[in-house]
C-alpha cells in the first residue's frame, strides 16, 4: 500500500502573494533545489513584482536553460501558492536581457592565461627538441603581446608598473598577481612571480616575452635574461641548448660550452659527481688538507661558490639521521660565524634549513677566501651543498663537512599569493604586540598585504596600539616609492587611493550600559507614569511591527488608568511568536493600524514619563514607528544615554503646523514632542543585586508579584506596573526621590567594570578623531580600569568616545557570539547587534575547539559551527549590518603554526598542539571557506563588505608628526634670563665675545626650534634636587651645551679651556699657556692667581662643540640625562606633577618582549615535554619566530611622560 500526503493551508488573510513570498522565499527555494537546478537559479535570481491586476510576475534572464524551464517552474510555483497555500494567484513569466556573471572577466582571464602557458611551454619544448638551434625565435613576442597580458595595457613600454603588477591591478606594489591592487587597470603587464619568479622588469607581457631579462626562475633559474634559443652560450643569456648543465641554466640534454671546455649535460665540470674515496674522512673531524688546501672555487660556473660543480638530487635535512656518509642537501643560509684558527686559516660555520630541519655546515678556507665566501653566503640566500653527514666533537652534533662544493639554487619554498581579482581586507590581525598569541611582525603583516594587491590592512592587537608605529614606518617606505613612481610617470599621488594601513584594536568590552533612565529631567518619584508593554512580530524595529500595546498610568502610587488594543500589524504573524504570545492572525485582523493607534496611545502618554522592562526595546519600536508615520516624538536630547538603536529613530522632523502627540508634556519650539523613559531591568539589577536573572517573570516571582498571561501586553504592563511601584519604595528607603538621583545610584563604577565579564570587540578609527578616541579608550583601560590582565573597556566610556570609531562583533570571544551560543533571548540578541556597526564570521576551522569543549555544550559538530555563521548573516541581514569574513590572523603562513604551538605550550595550554587555521588567507581562500553561504553570499561578505569598511576609512597617520613638546609659559625667556645671569655672575658685566657668541648661538637654535621648555623642566627639577640637599649628575652630550652649564644643568663648561677670576672678572681665553691646553681639559691648566687682584683663578672649560649636542643644524631633539639619587628619584617624578598639573604626566612604558635566550627555552622544553629531539641549530631556528613576541608592559624606572 502507498500512503501519499498532500499539504494543504489555511492562510489567514494577511497572507497575500507578496507576503508569503517575503516569507517564506528560502523555503521555496530550498523546494526548487530538488527539482532542478536550473528552476532554482532561475527562481534565485529573477525579479518578482506584483501587478495591480493581481498575480506574480517573474522577470527571468533570457538564457536557454531559463526558457526550457519555464513551464516547469510556473508549474511548480502554482502548485505550491495555490493548490497548497490556497492563494488564488497565477504566475506569468517575462525576460529580461541576461546580465553578465561577475566570475566572467576573471574566468576568461584565467583561461587565457592558461592558454599563454600552453602555449610558452610546447615553443620551449620544441627549442628543447632542437637542442638550442633557436628555433623558438627571439622572445615569444606573440604569446603576450608586448607587455598586454590577456589583453591589458602596456603602460610603462612592458612589463607592468612595477616588477610585477598582473592581471587587472595597477602595478602598484612589487610583485603583486593577477589583480595588483584597487583593480584600477586591468592586465596592466605582468611579473607573475615578483621580484624571484619571471623576474627583472617584464614577465609574462614584457616587451619581448621573455626577453630582455624575464626567465622561469628569476636569478639563479635561467639566468641573465636567457630565452629559449636566443643567444649562444651563458654568457649571452641562451637557455636551450647552450647553458652549463641542469641546475644553471642549461639545456634540458643539451652539451655546454664554457671556453671549449664541453661535459655532457648532467656531468659535473670536475670530476664526477657523486665520487667518494675510501678514506676521505675520518669520524669525529674534519679532512685535515682537505677544504683549506686548496682554491676556493675550482668551477667555471657563476652559482658555484665554494669547490667543484655537483649535480646529484638533494635529499630532505630531516632524513639526516647520522652519519650517513656523503649527502646533498639544500636550504636557506640562516646566519654564518667564522673563527681564525692556526696557520692562516679560518673555520666557516653557516646554518642551513629546509624547513623540515636545519644542520649546521662547516668547512676550512684559507684568510684570504674568507670575505668572498662569507659574502656570497649571505642570510637568505639559498644554496646545495655536498658534504659528509659526521658527529662534530666539538659541538657533539651532526654537522656537514669535508665538503665538495657549494652552489647557489633557486628559492625551492611555495610562494602563496592571492590571485583574485577582486582582492578582500583582512580586518582583524594580531602582531607580536598581542600578549603572548601573535607571532608575526606588524612589518611583515604590512608588506604581505601590500605584495598580494589588498587595499588595506588592519592592525588589531589585543587591548594595545603598540604594534601601530612598525606597521607605518613600513608604510611610509611604501608611500615614498609610490610618489617617486608617480613623478617619474606625470601621476598625481592620491594617498587616499593608496594602499592604507587601518589603526585599530581588539578590546576586552565590558557592558555596563545600565540605562535606568533615558532623557532624565529630574522628575519625582511620586509624578505620573504610563507603564507600557508591547508585543511585536520580531526583534527589528526596522523590519517588524507592533501587534498589541498594552498600558497602564500611574499617580500617587496607585494604577489610574489602562489602555490595551491590538494592532494589524498587515504581515502574517510568525508562528514562533504565535507560540509565544498566544496571538494569531485571526486576532488581529480587524484590529486597527498602527497609524490609527499609535497616536492614540502618545495622547494616553500626555504629561507623563514612560516605564518598560527592558525599556530600550519597546521605546525602540515606538521611536521608529513615530519616525515612519511622522510623529514628532523624540527622546528628551539633554541626555547621552540614548540607546544606540533608538538614537537614529528618534530624529524626526515637526509636522507643518508644528502639531504634536502623545508622550510626555514637555515640548520644544519646534513643537517636537520630548519624553523621558525609564527601564525597569536598571532599577532591579541595581536594587537586586544577588538576582540571577532580570526578566521579567523572575523579578515578579523575587518581588512576590503575580503574572498571568504572560506576554500579553496589557498584563504584562500590569505587573510591570506594580514592581515598578515596589521599586520606588526600596528606591526611597536608601533616599532616592527623583530620576536624577536614581540614575547617579545606577553609574558604574570601575570596581564594578572590573569584576563584570569582557568580551572581544574590534575597534577600528576611521579618521584622526576616531584615533585621538580610540587612544583615549586605550589610555582609560589601563589606567583605570585594568584588572585580571586585561585592560577593560566599558560600553559607557565607548558610548563617549564613539565618534570616528567603527565597531566590529569580533571573533567567539565576542558579545554577539557568546550570546547565541548561551542560547540567549532574541530580545537581548537584538540589543546586542543594534551596539555594533557591523558583524563578523570566521572560517569554521577558527572554533572547531569548541566541538571537543566541555563548556560549549550547544556545539557538538561542525555543522553547528556553520549554523552559527548563518545565524549571524541572518542577523546582518534583519537589523542592516554588513557582515564580514576575517581570518583572526596571528601568523602568516600555515606552517608559522608551529611559533604559536610553542608559545601555548609554554604558557600551559592544553591544546596547544591543535593550532586553529589563523593564517592570513587569500580571497580564494576565504570565499571557499564560506561557499556554504553560497557564492553570492560568500563573495558579498568576503569582499564587498571587507571594502566597504575599508573605503570608510580615512589613511592616517598613528602618531603627529609635530613634537608636541609640553608647555611651560615664557620658557625661552626665563632661559635666557637665567643663561645671561649667570653668565654675568662668573664672566663679569662685559661677556667675553667668545662667551655671548656661543650663548646667542645656542639660545637661537634651542628657542626657535622649541627645546626651550625641555631646558626649563630639566632646571627645574634639578635646581629643586639641590634645594633639597641632594646634588644631580648629568651625562652623556649634554655637556656641550654652554646654555646648559648656564641653566644649571650640568657642571660641564664646553668653552675652550680658559681661566677666570670671581673677584674682578678676570678671563684669558687667549694667552700662549691657555691655547696650549686647545683640545684638553681646562683643569688640567697650572695654577694661577689673578694678575689684577691677586685672587686665585678657576680652571674651566673642555672645548666641547655644540653640534655634538644638537647636530650641525641645531635641529636635534635634545636629549638631558641626569642622574638623580636613588632615595630622592620618586620625589623628582613627584616634582613633574607639580610642574605641569595632575594628569598631565605619567611614567614611560616598556615593551618586555621574549629575548633571544627565552625564546630558546621555550622551544627546548616544548621538544623535550614531548619527548622529542631536535639538533641545536633547528631549536635555534624555531627561536627566531619566537623570540619579539610580547610578554607584558612595564614602567621605565626613571622616564616620565608629559602631556
């Protein structure tokens, strides 16, 4: 027996074609699905309009799957409105031309460079098949057009802008691929792999192909701008068929020719590869006449750099497991040392790493060799070595040695790069500034982004802006280039168009936004009140609407008055809510509109506050509605503390005649309507302080009130009513009779900041005032509200300094996150993502943690994870907030995981060893992590919106490029006065010409250039030390300023050595016995009494120029060390209080990061927990990524800062 089930409905009348289909769109469209692809992309994307002579009218694009559809899917949408909904509505199809796919550009882009490829390759295999015989022309030039990569724009004569720019970026940035950056001009040539790859000016699209210095390979590849069968030896740049054996740019079979010397390719030049004879080496050292003995290079070859040629396969360093005889490995030079030893002769030792492991290599050479190998051996430069795999006694590790030869190679590591067209922004990055999580510099972050042709790039630490200044000096070299490159070319530079860096941070948020009373005006407890409730079909004020109000009206203490009616809300009620409330379709559907009611129920509200629980919800969906119907009703605007999602709704324009309704009795000139509203759930969190929970069916039940019929407005106004009443009776109990005293009882306070729970939240400034905010925000966490390692950031101080600021959701440490994964109400959902500008969704693999958590138990599988980020798009979509993918980088590259595994590990981390995905990403990267959204969906949150913050935001600098120093009135005159006085003191009435000179040279460029004041702090504060009775010592360069010896500073006289006289002013700067001391020290000079007093003279001066203090042009930032006592040091930084005010100074902070030797033993002892075991030279590797990673801050112990 078959058993079939036909669905059939019955729709209430708010159902009409065009509500169902707003409702219920996803679920026809998931039906489609299995029918037929086809009908769901056709249904997907058409336009559907409703006509006023009834039915549904789709708009299709004209393509031959959508015509051969049709019939089917009118067929099935008939079937589904009317036979099942019972909709009585036909549906008619028209067509409009079809639009072009966003993938087509790049598509056809991508194919013909892949055709370009083809095509290169089989040309170069028939030069190879000719063996050189330059059968393969000069250059390709056909292939790419002359520098028209798929069809792009020659314009710089070949080649792109810049060593690289390719397909469909301007060229910009060095090595950018396939999109450069801004997508400005597309295919503008192209270096497909930068600076090593088709290297040296043109690439795929240079002038001549592959001429003129392009080559698979860059440098070292096929070398000297080689093409294939152009040329007739290395020399000249010939590849095929004339090069110097594999590995130099010979031919594939091909002989080489090097002065008439001929070896068949793959043979090494002198002698033959591989050789090893019995006896060569003996364990435990190294040849004794071996390396040393001999010339350094015994190879014509240019890449070979040490020994003979060697052409034997390299094997990974990793498999080096001992002695194993004779090896070939390659890798990268990480550093070089050389020690002297006997008999002229010197020890090279270089680190070498595959990144599977490093070995150390040494080898003998004799002094003269030294700087020519150690020069080629430099950092970074990769080369394969042939050497014996022995067990150094020295160092009792397996090193190389007795070496066979050393040669330069290509770069063998896999460059990524992002080959979009449309390039993303990665919005929330972690430096090594992030305590102890990030692991990658600011600089390298900068330049990656830079490199793969984004837009912008955001730096986002964890409660810190330290990581901000290395990312703009990297900026600033960058910016620099651009405008020479834009001079060289007639451009005009547009720093806004540039590529920018977004200042910005991950806070630690803590949400003390109270809102007791909103628009507070100081009314009593006993005035009048309406307590009000209303229900709603959702949590959008936008996008939902009213259904039921229900309030009552309170005086003296007692409820006066009650008003309660339904709304036709003219939308189907979603069937959660009619769960919910109770209400139905049926209920409502001859009620009145709410431009009927509403106006009714701000007439009931006349002269009165308003009071809800949870009051910023309901007010919202009133505020909006006033707005849409244009009511002049507003929040009263004396107050800041207007919900973030009411502020907008409340700005509405007076009627013509400047009529009002409803709401409380206080009107402006404008005849705007200004009400006061007061939230009940402030009031109980304040007065309850030990309740769990501050809904409102839990405060009734804590404050013995009964609730019947529980979201129904009118009794929810009801109860609403009565603990509003008990409130105010606990609210006078502690002496608080009107709303300004009960908002001061409901401030935060920072210990209570400090003991609420953080949630993550990126902050981003979008223009110089959002910095100077954002650093205050920064300032405010340390300063005041720092506790449990975290500098917290209070919603209420954010609420302050919002302006110039973009707020972001952050990762599932954030608010919005914690919330759905607690499951908590819609309602408080809503508040949440109505607090921020927009919302962000990570790669799955970011919190796969939580699958394994035994915290999380609402994530059990990934597919919950994925439904998260749904719910959050959704969100987006319902309160019009973009959403946005980021990586949550705290590396660069996969493989950079293992620096972070370190670091966990060390701070005992449990999982550390289950690293999440938080590399930098590239947009194909990201747009697969999101293709369950769909690519639409995918591609809007990957890219558009990234960009759409991005051009939000202005390019700024971090810090001002003025000095900014402090401020002391008349500085540069109480100096001089101080330095003339003085000078008048020992000199006498009439200044020596050498003494005035040299006092109004200084004087003149320490007070033009501002240093005045810095002169006047440090006399300050160690004329106050000596007051004190305790003397200063001064160091360092400061000694060679005379106005500093005259101020008091310093006791060191810079003059020339010279006697003088305090009685009568006697000087000689001039005579024989004084020039003789020219250059030495004035106290050297014999003893002398004065020829006119016969008083003793005093022996000064050290001849000590003033531009070893200030430079040559007396522009250099002053800088005065002096040398306070220990016991009296703490009073001078008191003193500096005193001197400029409270709050405008404050000690000088320090980055303690993790030292070289730290880093070391992190990395050891995570091998040796795991019981593992890795050569010194690899640990030491792992230490280099490790080592910079901040580990706290702390004050400098003598540095002050004034503001």
């Amino acid at each position: 027996m078959t058993v079939r089930i036909f669905e059939r409905f019955e729709l209430s009348s708010q159902y009409t074609p065009e509500n169902l289909m707003e409702a219920y769109r996803e679920s026809i469209l998931a039906e489609l699905l299995g029918y037929s692809h086809v009908e769901y992309n056709a249904f997907r994307t058409a336009e559907i309009s409703y006509p006023e002579s009834g039915g549904i009218l789709l708009t299709l694009e004209d393509t031959i799957p959508n015509r051969g559809k049709e019939v089917e899917l009118v067929r099935v949408l008939e079937k589904i409105l009317v036979e099942r909904c019972g909709l009585s509505t036909g549906v008619t199809v028209s067509y409009r031309e079809a639009s072009p796919r966003r993938y087509t550009g790049e598509d056809e882009l991508k194919i013909q460079m892949r055709v370009n490829e083809i095509c290169l390759r089989a040309k170069l295999e028939t030069a190879y098949a000719d063996n050189g015989s330059g059968q393969a022309g000069g250059g390709e030039s056909s292939a790419w057009d002359n520098g028209k990569a798929a069809g792009g724009k020659d314009r710089n004569g070949g080649g792109g802008r810049s060593n690289g720019a390719g397909y469909g970026g301007k060229g910009r940035n060095s090595g950018a691929e396939y999109g450069g950056w801004n997508n400005k001009a597309a295919q503008a040539g192209a270096a497909t792999a930068g600076t090593g790859g088709w290297n040296n000016g043109a690439a795929s699209g240079g002038d001549n192909g592959w001429s003129n210095g392009a080559a698979p390979g860059g440098d070292n590849g096929w070398s000297n701008g080689a093409v294939p069968g152009a040329g007739n030896g290395r020399e000249s740049g010939a590849v095929s068929g004339a090069g110097r054996g594999q590995d130099t740019g010979g031919a594939f079979g091909g002989n080489s020719s090097h002065g008439g010397t001929t070896h068949p390719a793959g043979e090494a030049g002198f002698g033959r590869s591989g050789s090893f004879r019995r006896g060569d080496f003996k364990r435990g050292e190294f040849r004794r006449n071996g390396d040393y003995g001999r010339t350094l290079k015994q190879s014509d070859d240019p890449d070979v750099l040490y020994g003979r040629d060697f052409d034997e396969e390299a094997i990974p360093i990793e498999d080096i497991i001992g002695e194993m005889g004779e090896v070939t490995i390659r890798g990268k030079v990480l550093k070089t040392d050389s020690r002297q030893i006997r008999n002229e002769r010197t020890i090279v030792m270089f680190d070498v790493t595959d990144f599977t492991d490093t070995m150390t290599v040494k080898l003998f050479v004799k002094n003269e060799f030294v700087k020519e190998l150690l020069d080629s051996l430099k950092t970074g430069t990769f080369v394969k070595i042939k050497g014996v795999a022995t067990l150094d006694k020295f160092d009792h590790e397996l090193t190389i040695g007795s070496l066979t030869g050393i040669r330069k190679t290509a770069d063998f590591t896999t460059v990524r790069r992002d080959r979009a067209l449309h390039k993303r922004v990665e919005l929330h990055c972690h430096t090594k500034m992030s305590d102890f999580d990030g692991v990658s510099e600011a600089k390298d972050i900068v330049k990656r982004a830079y490199k793969w042709g984004h837009r912008a790039i955001a730096i986002t630490d964890h409660g810190v802006v330290q990581g901000f200044t290395d990312a703009f000096h990297v900026w600033q070299d960058l910016w620099k280039a651009e405008k020479e490159r834009c001079k060289e070319s007639g451009e005009t530079p547009d720093r806004q168009d540039f590529f920018k860096i977004i200042y910005g941070v991950e806070a630690y948020l803590v949400d003390d936004l109270k809102e007791i009373v909103t628009g507070d005006r100081g009314q009593s407890l006993d005035a009048d009140y309406v307590v009000f409730d209303i229900e709603t079909t959702g949590f959008s004020p936008v996008n939902n609407r009213i259904i039921e109000i229900g309030a009552v009206k309170v005086s003296g203490g007692k409820v006066t008055d009650r008003f309660s009616t339904f709304v036709n809300p003219q939308v189907p009620i979603p069937f959660e809510i009619e769960k919910l409330t109770g209400i139905r379709d049926d209920m409502v559907t001859d009620a009145p509109l709410i431009e009927e009611v509403l106006p009714k129920f701000l007439d009931f509200c006349e002269g009165c506050a308003l009071v809800a629980h949870n009051a910023g919800f309901d007010m919202s969906f009133i505020l909006e509605n006033a707005r849409r119907l244009g009511i002049p009703f507003t929040v009263y605007a004396g107050t800041d503390d207007a919900p973030e999602h009411a502020a907008e709704a409340a700005s509405v324009e007076s009627t013509e005649d400047g009529s009002r309704s409803g709401g409380e009795a206080e009107h402006t000139g404008r005849g705007v309507t200004e009400c006061t509203y007061v939230d009940t759930v402030g009031i109980s969190r304040v007065l309850l302080p030990d309740q769990a929970k501050h809904t409102l069916d839990a405060v009734a039940k804590k404050l013995n009130i009964s609730l019947e019929n529980h979201h129904r407005a009118v009794d929810d106004a009801e109860c609403t009513a009565w603990i509003f009443l008990k409130l105010i009776q606990m609210l006078k109990d502690r002496e608080i009779y009107n709303l300004t005293q009960l908002n001061a009882l409901g401030a935060a306070s920072a210990d209570l900041v400090k003991k609420l729970p953080t949630y993550h939240a990126i902050i981003l400034a979008k223009n110089d005032l959002g910095r100077i905010n954002l650093y205050k925000l920064v300032t405010e966490s340390h300063l005041t509200y720092y506790a449990g390692r975290h500098p917290r950031i209070p919603k209420s101080l954010v609420m302050k300094y919002r302006d110039g600021l973009i707020l972001g959701s952050a990762c599932e440490a954030g608010e919005l996150y914690r919330a759905l994964l607690d499951e908590q109400s819609e309602m408080q959902i809503a508040r949440i993502v109505n607090f921020y500008d927009y919302l962000e969704i990570q790669p799955s693999g970011n919190n796969q943690f939580m699958i394994a958590s035994d915290r999380v138990r609402s994530v059990q599988s990934m597919e919950d994870i994925l439904n998260i980020n749904r719910r959050i798009v959704k969100l987006g979509e319902q309160f019009h907030k973009p959403v946005v993918g980021t990586c949550d980088v705290h590396f660069l590259d996969p493989e950079d995981e293992v620096y972070r595994r370190i670091i966990m590990a060390g701070r005992g981390f449990e999982d550390a060893d289950e690293q999440a995905p938080l590399f930098l990403h590239t947009t194909d990267e990201m747009l697969e992590e999101f293709d369950y959204l769909g690519s639409d969906k995918a591609f809007e949150i990957v890219v558009t919106n990234t960009n759409k913050i991005a051009d939000m935001i202005e390019s700024i600098d971090p810090v001002r490029p003025d000095k900014c120093a402090p401020v002391i009135a008349d500085s540069d005159k109480t100096l001089t006065k101080i330095c003339y006085d003085r000078a008048h003191e020992i000199y006498g009435p009439e200044l020596p010409e050498i003494v005035e000179k040299r006092l109004e040279k200084e004087l003149h460029s320490i007070i033009t250039n501002g240093f005045a004041v810095m002169y006047i702090i440090a006399q300050k504060l160690v004329w106050k030390s000596v007051e004190d009775g305790y003397l200063v010592g001064s160091r360092g360069s400061v000694g060679s300023s005379f106005v500093a010896t005259m101020a008091g500073i310093t006791e060191i006289n810079p003059l020339s050595p010279h006697y003088y006289c305090s009685e009568c002013h006697y000087v000689d700067f001039d005579s024989e016995e004084v020039k003789a001391y020219a250059g030495k020290a004035g106290v050297d000079m014999p003893d002398r009494t004065c020829p006119n007093c016969g008083a003793p003279l005093h022996k000064d001066g050290f001849d000590i120029p003033f531009e070893t203090f200030l430079g040559f042009k007396g522009d250099k930032e002053p800088d005065i060390d002096l040398n306070f006592s220990g016991e009296y040091q703490s009073k001078a930084h008191k003193y500096t209080e005193v001197i400029f005010g409270a709050g405008q100074t404050y000690r000088a902070g320090t980055i303690a990061t993790l030292a070289d030797k730290t880093a070391f033993g992190y990395v050891k002892n995570y091998f040796e927990e795991r019981g593992k075991h890795r050569r010194k030279s690899e640990m030491e590797r792992l230490a280099m990524g490790v080592a910079g990673v901040r580990r706290s801050t702390g004050q400098h112990p003598g540095g002050i800062v004034v503001l």
